[in-house]
C-alpha cells in the first residue's frame, strides 16, 4: 500500500501514446517558498506488453545513462513498442545538475535511501515515491551506472541477487541478454537501500550496469549502453530485436566482487599510485599500490595490497584520498548458484 504523498504529477500512466513532464515534489528553501522541484518523466505506452522501468541519474556524475534514455526519449516511434517504458532520465536531478554523486539539497547519496520517507528530505521523498508509485506498475527495472567521478570501472552488466531461483533467473536472463563485455554480480555488501535491492523486492526483473566512470563520457561505454537496453527491451518482448542483435560475449565468464576482501581501501592521507591497469589479473597479497605522503615526503609511500585473486574491475580516479577511499575493486569469477 503506498503511503501518503505529497508528489503531483501531469502524466497519466494508462494513456498510449509518448508523454513527458515531471513528478513535482513540494520543495521549500530560503530561494523560492512554495516551489517544487520537478523531476523528468516520459512514459511511452502502446498496446499490450509488460512495463519496463529505465532509471540513470541515480547519481548526478555518471552520464552514459542519462545520454542513452533522452535519445529514447526522443527518438523512440511509440509504435514500436509493446507495453509500456515508464522512464526516469535524471531522477536525482539536482545531483545531476551540479554533477555530483550526492544531492547539494541534503546532502544524501539516493542510491542508500531506498524505500525513501514521503514526509522526509527531498531525496528521500523521491525514493518514496519510486518505491510506492512507479515500481508497482513495473515488470522489469533497468538502473544504469557508471563509476562516476571518483572511479573508473569495465563497462559491465549487475545481476543484482534475488531470494528465489525463479527470480534469480529472470534476473541473469535480462542481465545475460544487455551483452556487456563483463557481467558482475554485487550486492553492495547486501545494503538493502539501494534502487535495485528495492528493484527486487518489488518483484521486478532487475538489470544493473556500471558503465565506466572518471566523470566523464566514455564513447566505447555509451555505445554499449545504447544497445545493452535495447537488447534488455527486445528480451522482454517490448521492442522487436535489432539487426545484428546477437550476442556478442556469449561465452563471458559471470564475475563477482567477493566481499570485503574485493575492495582496496585506503589506510592514509596522500596521493594513490595504482600497481596495476583495469583488467589486470592479481593475486592476494601482490601490491594494489602505493599512497605518497605530501606532507612528509621524506617517509617513505604506505603499501596497499590485493585481499582477493581477481581482475582489477575498479581503480580510483583522483590521485587524492584519505583514510577510507576505495583506491581498488577485484571481481573474481563466481562459483555460486545461478
């Protein structure tokens, strides 16, 4: 049952045909008092099928998602389609706006906020209001990600994990037809806040991608994205298969970050000199890298290590860090259930 909002929106969800507006949320700071933040929204209804929700801009620094569903919205005849694409472009739109990971409204990150609070700051009423009125009419969920301005990932594809075989199924099914070159499974450590561990709770089929990062646009990534949701949408039965729509990395290995151990953290204050480039494959206990110190240079670097054998899937894109900046992420292969 949703709970009480106070969100408006112009679009109707049942009509054929391509709307786009806004979900509006009441928003009153010192600059405009009865003002409303308005979020983007298109929905692209026609005849019968399921309904596909496309989510980027979770966070407001990874842009190849953003870039892939404006060209839908604007380029998708709607007579293409069977069922429905309800589709949020920039859901954290002030994020977004500033190119931040995190809201300059509250300063929260959306994608640790999930279900959200319909009485609470503006981003946690915005996860409410995904969570209480746009999953409920979804039969698949597509969140795309890169690693924003502060890593560089492989373009890759998430399977998000599921409490039942049949749902995990579907998951790899929709996981294994966007065809990245990398599928990866992670669960954020098991957070249950974030958009796709809600995605699965809801029931909905639910597809992830890391799609680079560096803050910035990636061509190579871009062109993946583009033709990884239109594989996802043709498997689902809402758009017809592309020419040249098949598979290109049917024979991938599914990856995995393995825990804690997969994440290489940084224990000082300095300047990371990674060991390795992405794709490199390392073993526990090899160097990761090293971290200058600026203030002392005279002492010599601190020496990080690889917890976990793997690929490097994930290196920090500043040289800064401090105590607690995640330098390095290893996915190894997976050896569990599908």
């Amino acid at each position: 049952m949703a709970r009480p909002s106070t969100v408006s929106t112009n679009i109707d969800f049942d009509k054929p045909g391509k709307q786009t507006g806004f979900f509006n949320i009441p928003h009153s700071p010192h600059e405009d008092a009865w003002g409303a933040t308005r979020i983007p929204l298109c929905v692209i209804k026609n005849g019968e099928g399921p309904t596909a929700i496309l989510m980027s801009g979770n966070h407001g620094d990874e842009y190849e998602g953003p870039i892939t569903l404006g060209e839908i919205i604007r380029d998708l005849d709607p007579g293409m389609v069977s069922g429905r694409l309800i589709l949020l472009p920039a859901l954290n739109l002030p994020a977004a706006l500033a190119g931040r990971r995190t809201s300059p409204v509250d300063g929260l990150n959306l994608n640790r906020t999930f279900p959200g609070d319909p009485i609470g700051s503006l981003t946690q009423q915005i996860t409410a209001y995904v969570s209480d009125h746009i999953y409920p009419l979804g039969d698949a969920m597509l969140d795309l990600h890169s690693g924003g301005s502060s890593l560089d990932i492989l373009p890759s594809a998430i399977i998000e994990p599921a409490p039942t075989a049949e749902h995990r199924q579907r998951n790899v099914a929709a996981v294994l037809a966007f065809d990245a070159p990398l599928t990866v499974v992670i669960d954020n450590l098991g957070d249950p806040r974030t958009s796709t561990a809600t995605s699965v709770r809801a029931g909905l089929t639910t597809v992830g991608t890391e799609m680079a990062g560096s803050g910035t646009v990636s061509h190579v990534a871009l062109d993946i994205c583009r033709r990884g949701v239109r594989n996802v949408l043709a498997h689902l039965g809402i758009l017809p298969p592309a020419p040249g729509s098949e598979r290109r990395h049917a024979d991938q290995a599914i990856l995995r970050i393995p825990g804690p151990p997969g994440y290489v953290f940084a224990t000082t204050e300095g300047v990371f000199e990674g060991e390795h480039r992405l794709g490199t494959m390392v073993e526990a206990g090899q160097v990761a890298g090293r971290i200058h110190n600026l203030r002392e240079p005279w002492r010599p670097p601190e020496v990080l290590h690889y917890e976990a054998d793997g690929m490097v899937y994930g290196r920090r894109q500043p040289g800064r860090v401090t105590p607690g900046n995640c330098c390095v992420v290893v996915a190894a292969r997976y050896e569990g259930e599908l």
